[in-house]
C-alpha cells in the first residue's frame, strides 16, 4: 500500500476561527464582522483577505517555516542499535520509536514532505536530502504547520504514522560524527 501525504489544510488548525459575533469588533490587526475567517496564531489576529487561498495556509502564515526544516535521527547509543539488530535477526518487526533515537543532523531544505517522499522514489535518500543517511535512521521533514518522518530501510522509504520527535530531540547523540 502506498502511502501518500496531503498537503496541510488550514481547516485543521487551531488557531484558524470565524467571527459569529452579530456585532462587528475592532481588535488590534483586525476589523472582524460577522463570518470573517481570522487567525490568532501570530501576536495579533489577523483576517483572512479574498485574495487569501480558502482551504491551505496563506504565504503569511505565522506558523509556515521556509526553508523547511530536515532532522536526522540516529540509534542514540550502540546499545539501542544493537538490540534493534538482534530483533531484525530473529524476524521481529518493530517500529521506530522516539525514545530510541537522537539527532545526528539538522538544518534547512527547500524539500517538503510530499518531494522528499517522491524523490526517493527513483533517488537515494542521501541524494535527495544532501546529507549522507543511514539505514533504519529517521528523517522528519518540518514546514512548522505538519512534521513528517520518514523511516529509511533497505527496501526505502516508509512514511512513519507516529514517531515522537520530541522525546528523541532531548535525547544526547553517542554515536560516530557523520558529516
């Protein structure tokens, strides 16, 4: 089965609202009358113009970050790394959690998820990233709205469903100084 990644739409954010209010309001950034679209991600509320797309984040996003930013997550420590061989050698699967791995690499890519994903397709991961990667490490793929990760194996690249970036990101990397 192919997994493919949707483009984030500004229906599921949280700080995308809509004025009800029967009476028109003045708030510092905005004008807002009744059925205006606004968001209050920023430091102050801004609405939505026509001009605006309806259902994906405006360029003005407060929360879009271009560049994106790429993550590598390696095995924190040879010994986790170990125990994942020893579970690949009997046949047991096992999914990438976040407590398992730190970061090895970051900075930024004009890559997003969807080209990252399609580019390997055809490419090698470290092709299309830029930056040598391993097998069983995880690459995420974060445009600030949706972070993506991405699970490198021998057969490629598998769209993880839940990773925790966070829990790695506190980890401390033990491994080798890859470039």
């Amino acid at each position: 089965m192919k997994t493919t990644i949707h483009r984030y739409r500004c229906a599921d954010c949280p700080h995308r609202a809509v004025y009800l209010g029967s009476v028109p309001k003045k708030v510092p950034g905005a004008y807002l009358s009744f059925g205006t679209a606004y968001c209050k991600a920023g430091k102050k509320i801004r609405a939505f113009k026509r001009k605006d797309p309806k259902v994906y984040p405006p360029s003005w996003c407060p929360k879009l970050k271009e560049p994106a930013e790429y993550r590598v997550y390696a095995f924190k420590d040879t010994n986790t790394w170990y125990l994942r061989h020893l579970l690949r050698k009997t046949g047991d699967a096992y999914s990438p959690i976040g407590s398992d791995y730190a970061v090895r690499a970051e900075g930024h890519t004009d890559l997003t998820a969807r080209s990252f994903l399609e580019d390997t397709e055809s490419q090698y991961p470290s092709d299309v990233l830029g930056i040598r990667v391993h097998e069983d490490e995880v690459v995420e793929i974060d445009d600030g709205l949706k972070p993506y990760f991405f699970h490198i194996t021998a057969g490629g690249v598998e769209v993880l469903a839940y990773f925790r970036g966070e829990a790695a990101q506190k980890n401390r990397y033990e491994g080798a100084n890859d470039p």
